[in-house]
C-alpha cells in the first residue's frame, strides 16, 4: 500500500524549539505510522489565516493541524470563552481546569464539527503593548489598540475604552508603522521573536489571557486509523508538559530580547492588575451571551475547577520572573 499522505497546517514561529517540535512531528510518524506515513509540513501559514485553516481541517484537505483559540472557534464559538480576560491567573491554574474540567467538553464540541481533539498547545500569556507607556487602564482609554481574532480580545479592550481595531498577526507591524493602531495585545513571545518592541517599545504585563490551543485532527480521518496510528499521530508533536515548558520558556526568552532590545518591560503591582481586571465579569457575561451554545455550561466548569484549584494551596510560580524584571 502507498504511504498514508498526512498534511500538517499551522502557522509556527519563525525560529525555535517549538518549530522544531513539527520536523520532530515528521519523523516521528515516517517512522513509526504502521504502514508508512508521508508528512508534508504546511508550517507558515501557506493555506491562508486560522480561519482557513480550520475549514481545510474540516473538509479533509488536511489531516492534522495546530490552531490558536481564535482559530478553533471559527468552528466552535464557544472555544472564544477561553481567552477571556482574567479567566485564569496562573498556568497552575489554567492548567489544572484544562485538563481536568475542559478537556472532554471541548472535545465533544470538536467532534460534532468532525475535528479530533488531540491535546493543548498553548501560546502563552497575552499582555497589552503600545508606542507609549500603559501602565493603568486609563492609558488606553481612546488608544488606537489591536485586537485578536476572536470575541474575547475586542469585548475586553473596549470595556477598557480603547478604540478597537480587529488586525491579524501579519497586519500589526505595517499597522504600526502607519499609524494605523498604536498598540494592542499579544503573547509575550511574538512581541519578542518577531520584533513588535521595535516599532512599540512598551510592555506592560497585565497577562490578561492565556490562549489554549490545539491539536486537532479531521475526525473522519482520524477515525479511519487503528488505534496505534492514533497513538503515534496523537502523541508526535510531544506531551502537553513538554510543549508548555517550551512555550513557556521561549516567552521568557523573548521577554529577555526584547529588554535586550530597548523594549521597557512595566509589571504592575497587584493594585493596578485589579483595575485592568475591573471589567473581567462584566465581559465574561457578555461573552456568554452572545457565544450561546453551550458557553454557559463551559463557564461552569471553569469556576467548578477554579474553586477545586484554590482549595489545593498551590503557590504559583512564575517563569519569566527574571525576564521581566
């Protein structure tokens, strides 16, 4: 029999170890799909944005993919709950509600849009950047500000007052450099890797979100292989430990680069993380709202794990406390 041809559609960073885990995802299922596998890696984005991605999953024209929040709930609008603000307030936190309270949940969503759910493959936490200081809420109030694919991003920042500007990923740079927005929110390690601190030099760590992706395969597809092909497809890019610590790390070092780079870090104290989550509740309500489905039910479950967490007496740790100094 020919080899199982098996497409794989992200949009990775351009350098790391987390784009390697997708050359080790490569060899590891030539190597071990039982009957032979041909792994053709689409890694940058080639099929278009998320939300092409996300329908090219679905369709079949390819096997395997790693999608952000945003772009898994082009199929599941109830995924977008997942980064809203201050859900969570550390990764011991959020991932002890993932997997223990989210999991079957999402995957149940997942499998009625004929996409398996394989495991989460976070990008870390989001923070606001801008051209000048946004040390409190107040700083943003009228600011020209990104926002992400996705409900939550856009509710948040205009419960916060900012003006409102939906961008994707590749437009922020030119948007920058134009005048277009003058700041936003994303993950830690893409405003270091890609050079966002060049054109916005300010940071300020409010970590308001944490966005959850996944390892999704078309279901049909998925369901057509004995249960070892699973297991190697399912287990290929790494455990979620594995890629969490290296996530994790490379924003710590994107933090670090970008203070290299000139770039002006701002943590703020416990008082003002308060006011940046002022809002929190009012938006997660909305967002419920106007998700419908099953949004109410997912909310449930993270306040049940949230309340589970905090009776466990963990004391979070900080990963990046070095690199944000």
């Amino acid at each position: 029999a020919a080899p199982e041809p098996i497409t794989v559609l992200t949009m990775a960073p351009a350098h790391g170890e987390f784009r390697k885990r997708f050359y080790v995802l490569k060899e590891v299922v030539e190597r071990d799909f039982s009957g032979g596998a041909n792994v053709k890696l689409l890694i940058d984005g080639e099929v278009g944005t998320e939300e092409a991605m996300i329908g090219a999953l679905r369709r079949g024209r390819g096997q395997y993919g790693q999608l952000t929040i945003p772009g898994t709930s082009g199929a599941v609008p109830e995924l977008a709950l997942l980064m809203a603000p201050y859900l969570f307030r550390s990764f011991e936190e959020a991932d002890f509600v993932l997997d223990r309270y989210v999991r079957e949940l999402a995957g149940g969503l997942l499998a009625e849009r004929g996409l398996a759910f394989l495991g989460w493959v976070e990008s870390g936490w989001w923070n606001m950047f801008g051209k000048k200081p946004l040390q409190t809420p107040q700083d943003i109030v009228g600011y020209r500000m990104r926002a992400a694919g996705g409900d939550a991003s856009g509710q948040y920042l205009r419960a916060l007052k900012a003006d409102v500007v939906p961008l994707a990923f590749a437009d922020i740079i030119p948007s920058l450099q134009t005048g277009l927005i003058e700041g936003g929110a994303t993950n830690e390690a893409m405003f270091g890797a890609v050079g966002i601190y060049q054109h916005a030099p300010h940071l300020t760590v409010t970590r308001h979100a944490i966005n959850p992706g996944m390892a999704l395969a078309n279901l049909p597809w998925f369901e057509t292989l004995t249960p070892s092909n699973q297991d190697v497809v399912r287990d290929a890019l790494g455990s979620a430990e594995l890629l969490r610590r290296i996530v994790r790390q490379e924003a710590c070092d994107a933090l670090a680069t970008a203070r290299a780079g000139g770039a002006t870090i701002h943590v703020p104290s416990p008082d003002v993380i308060d006011a940046w989550a002022k809002p929190a509740s009012t938006v997660h309500r909305q967002l419920i709202a106007d998700i419908g489905g099953r949004a109410q039910d997912l909310y449930d479950r993270i306040i049940a794990g949230r309340s589970e967490f905090a009776g466990l007496g963990v004391t979070p740790r900080d990963p990046c406390s070095e690199a944000a100094k």
